[in-house]
C-alpha cells in the first residue's frame, strides 16, 4: 500500500500488508528533522539534488524493492506498537514539558 501526505517517511509491514511513503515534505522539515523524512539511504530519493522516485516495484527482477529503512517506522522496530495506549506523549514531544504537580498521576 503506498501512501502519502504524512510528512513522515514510512516502510512498515502491519498485518501482512506493506505500507511505503517516500515523503518530499517541505524544506524546512528536511532541513530540521530529516531523519524521520527520508525514506531509504538518501534525501532526496535517487540521491541527486532533485526529488525521484522510490523504487517499490522492480519490474527487471519482478519482485517488491528490499525494505527501506525509514526513521518513524524503525521506530517501531525497536518499540512495539500499542495503538490502544493513547494517553502518553512521544519522548521527542514530552522533553518540551514540564509535568504539573498532581496532574496526571
């Protein structure tokens, strides 16, 4: 399944479906936080100055391109997925806080 409009590059296998976004986001989110834009090796796909393309289907080889790594969806390599738990903050969101006393315990 590729998708898009995210700003987040993304190759993930949920379920048994694959779900690929190679997200051109704009500049400035290149430019802050690349890691979570880029999909694959290098920004921009192709590894030249303009955007191309992401390989998803290799029709030479007739098989799906090797997954990318791609900064959010490795994230969850590392940390399984909880959908149902929607009441924490992401760590890279919650450092710009501060806790409330006797809020939220």
């Amino acid at each position: 399944h590729v998708f898009g409009h995210t700003h987040f590059g993304w190759d993930a296998t949920l379920d048994g479906v694959r779900y690929v976004q190679a997200a051109l986001s704009y500049p400035e989110e290149r430019r802050g936080r690349l890691g979570t834009v880029a999909t694959g090796d290098h920004f921009p796909h192709g590894g030249g100055d303009e955007p191309a393309p992401l390989l998803v289907w290799d029709g030479a080889a007739r098989e799906f391109a090797p997954r990318y790594r791609a900064g959010w969806s490795a994230f969850y390599d590392a940390n399984p997925r909880r959908p149902a738990l929607t009441h924490l903050l992401a760590p890279y969101v919650a450092s710009r806080y501060e806790a409330e006393p006797g809020v939220g315990e």
